[in-house]
C-alpha cells in the first residue's frame, strides 16, 4: 500500500525520498544541479493530486 511517490535519477541511481514533496521538490533540483542528471519529472506531476483516501477522511 506504499502509494508515497517517489522521485528517480534517470542516468544514475538516486532517488529522493523524503516524505514531503517540498523535501522532495528541493532534493531533486539539487541532484540536477549538482549532477546535471535529469529525474523522472512525471512522479513529480502526479505528487501534485491530492490522494483520494485523504479526501475521504
Ligand atoms: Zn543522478
């Protein structure tokens, strides 16, 4: 049931998995800049819809 995304380098085998996006946004726009590596930027799309279980709540 780990539904928490996750943010993966696509040229090494970083990956950011801080609990908040805002943590997570931040480690990988420093990965990037630091590397020049490009991360996968479609779960960072996905981070952004609220899930739903939480809306049910
Ligand atoms: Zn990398």
């Amino acid at each position: 049931m780990d539904r928490v995304p996750k943010n993966y380098c696509l040229e090494c085998e970083w990956a950011a998995r801080d609990d908040r996006v805002a943590d997570r946004t931040a480690a990988v726009i420093e990965h990037a800049v630091a590397t020049g590596h490009d991360i996968d930027s479609v779960q960072l799309s996905l981070s952004q819809e609220p899930p739903r279980t939480l809306l049910l709540n």
